[in-house]
C-alpha cells in the first residue's frame, strides 16, 4: 500500500462511525439482531445486504464477532442521545 493510501485509510479509521448516520446505524442494528449478516463482519456482507453506501465508513466493525458488533452500535448511539434522554 503506497504512502498516500496508507494516510487515507487512516483517516477514514481515525473518524470511527462518524460518518454513519444514526438512521443507518439503527437500521444496522436492526439488520444484525435479525441474522442478516455473517460473522466476523466483512465488507463483502455489507454490501450484498444493502450497505453498500455506507460500507467505507463502516471499518471499524469489519472482522467483528456479531456480540462486537452489537456492542459497537449500541455504544456509538447511546453516545449520541441527548443527555438524560432513556427509552
């Protein structure tokens, strides 16, 4: 991997899932609670299940057990509730 690509990957890695909106990420959610996906996560699965939009800002749950993956968005959307906010 040459200098340039190395940078930018480790940007994109550096942004976690900021760049996943919340409804994608509830949608995602959704989708791994019902067994849409294969386990460790690949950006082949993400994409052949209709994540491909959103797929490259997706890399830090790449090669994630389902549980990892589980955990990682309900923490990212926790995060992003308003304070005080509970369901």
């Amino acid at each position: 991997m040459g200098a340039q690509a190395e940078l930018k990957a480790s940007n994109m890695q550096s942004r976690g899932l900021t760049r996943v909106s919340t409804a994608e990420l509830e949608r995602l959610l959704k989708a791994v609670h019902r067994g849409q996906f294969t386990f460790p996560l690949s950006r082949s699965t993400l994409i052949a299940t209709g994540f491909g939009h959103v797929e490259e800002h997706l890399g830090p749950l790449i090669g994630l057990e389902q549980v990892a993956v589980l955990r990682v968005i309900v923490a990212v959307l926790a995060e992003r509730r308003p304070r005080g906010l509970t369901r």
